[in-house]
C-alpha cells in the first residue's frame, strides 16, 4: 500500500515532459525538483522499468501504470532517441532544459530487456523493434573497446568523421563496474526470441570479463580503463550486483530452460530479484 501511495502520487505530478519525469522528488513537499532534466541514466531507470513490472507483477489490472509507462515510451521517442554516427546505432540520450546531449549511461541497457518484456506481455511490436536496435548499441558498447568491455558512459558520434567510431569515452567515464544491464537485456532478448547470437554476444562479454577483470587468486574486480588491454587498472574491488545481478543473467542467458524462472510466472526487481507475480483469486 505504501508504494503503490507513492506511485499514484506520482502519477498525478506536474512537471512531467511527455510521460519523462525529472531525476528527483522533495521529499517534505512530494513535488517533483531540478526541472528540466530528463535521463533514462543513472538516478532515474528504475523508475521506468518499475511502471512496467508493477503493472506486469499486479495481474496487468493497474491502468495508471501501464498509461504512464506507454506515455513515456513515447517520451524517450520523441526527445531522447538519435541515431549515431557512422554506424547509425539507436541510443537513448539525454535533454537538460531543451539541450540534447548524445551521452548514454551503461545503466541505460536494461531498456532493451524491459521493452522486449512489454512485447511480450502483449504490447505493442514496435517496442520489440526498439529493444532489437538498443540492444545491438549496447553490444557495441562492448564490441567497440579495446577491451571488448562497456564503460560506464559513452558519448555517440552524431555526425560522420573520417576514423571515428560511433562512440567517443572520456577519461572520467571510461571505468566497468561489471555491470549488469547488457547482459540483462541479452537475456530477456534469446528468452523471447530465441535467436542465439545474443547468447554468443553474452558469452563474448563473459569472455572479455575472465580476460580483463578475473582476479588469479579469486573473484573479478572492477577496472579503471576498458581502453587499455595491457594494463585495465583493476581497482581491487568487486561490487556484489556482479555476483547477485551479471553472473545470474548470465547464467540464465546460457539456459535454455524456460522453467529456469518462467517470465511468465515471475518478474525480476531492478536487482533481479525474481518476485511472484499475483494471480488475481
């Protein structure tokens, strides 16, 4: 009860851009602060994932859920969605106060896995198309590094120079944490699909994780520079969402037994966690 209060409240706030909310709520006055600044990054994902799995959790019977989660689909269309240069990749960016930045978060490839679970659930195709071109940006995330490891923020190309690639790291941002959010999405996109390049996509990750980030004398550790094969800068420290987030989706990637927590029967938190979803008696 305490949260779904806090949803419908939010649910009723001003201050919204076409279904995108700003990153932060007062909490003495429950009105939305910092407008103007619309991210699907760091601070405000849960958010958006949280419409969907909720109504999904629910038994699909929370309306307002589902009619904020389209709107802001609709939203991350309109204002956030650009296509980089040369490859043309689809990313999600970011807008402060009318300005579109081409900055994307590694945080933000838990979109793809999301929109392909709406799909599934029966909403409209063209999410399914925009998970299909996300995930392959966040592929490339990977694919495109020295290290074949993501950093924790890219900035796309937006327009075509000779020798460049589609993404562009600067020195603050270009750490891996060992986040989960591509691997995530790679396994809600084979368990929907079935197509097995996104298994090999994970296991290339997976590959480059055992390469970079394995530590000889136990566990994996995050690193400072996913530019530098010869030397990532391992920081001696490994955040705990690898254990209880990466290496389950993983894991989960790499079955092929829908049991193996049926998507049907259940949906993951944002710490995937696997909660029951209610039959209504």
């Amino acid at each position: 009860k305490a949260v779904d209060d806090v949803m419908k409240h939010v649910h009723t706030l001003s201050g919204k851009n076409d279904g995108l909310v700003p990153m932060f709520i007062n909490t003495n006055s429950g009105q939305f602060t910092h407008l103007g600044v619309y991210t699907l990054g760091a601070r405000a994902d849960s958010y958006y994932e949280y419409l969907l799995k909720q109504w999904i959790q629910g038994g699909k019977k929370e309306n307002e859920l589902l009619e904020d989660y389209m709107r802001a689909i609709e939203g991350v269309k309109k204002h956030l969605l650009q296509r980089s240069q040369p490859k043309k990749l689809t990313f999600v960016g970011e807008l402060a106060h009318g300005h579109f930045s081409a900055k994307m978060d590694h945080l933000v490839c838990f979109l793809p896995g999301t929109l392909a679970l709406g799909a599934h659930n029966g909403l409209t195709a063209d999410h399914m198309k925009l998970a299909e071109a996300l995930i392959e940006t966040c592929y490339q995330m990977y694919a495109q590094l020295e290290t074949g490891l993501s950093p924790e923020i890219v900035h796309f190309n937006l327009h075509a120079q000779k020798g460049h690639k589609d993404v562009e790291i600067k020195p603050a941002d270009r750490h891996n944490l060992l986040r989960p959010e591509t691997v995530e999405s790679l396994f809600y996109m084979y368990r929907f699909t079935g197509d097995k390049k996104y298994q090999d996509w994970g296991w290339e990750i997976l590959q480059n994780f055992n390469k970079y980030t394995r530590v000889p004398t136990g566990g994996y550790t995050s690193i400072n520079n996913v530019q530098n094969p010869s030397n990532p800068e391992p920081r001696d420290k490994m955040e705990s969402f690898f254990l209880g987030e990466t290496l389950k989706y993983m894991f989960l990637l790499f079955s092929d037994d829908i049991d193996l927590i049926n998507l049907d029967k259940y949906v993951f938190n944002t710490e995937a966690h696997p909660l029951p979803i209610w039959v209504p008696a």
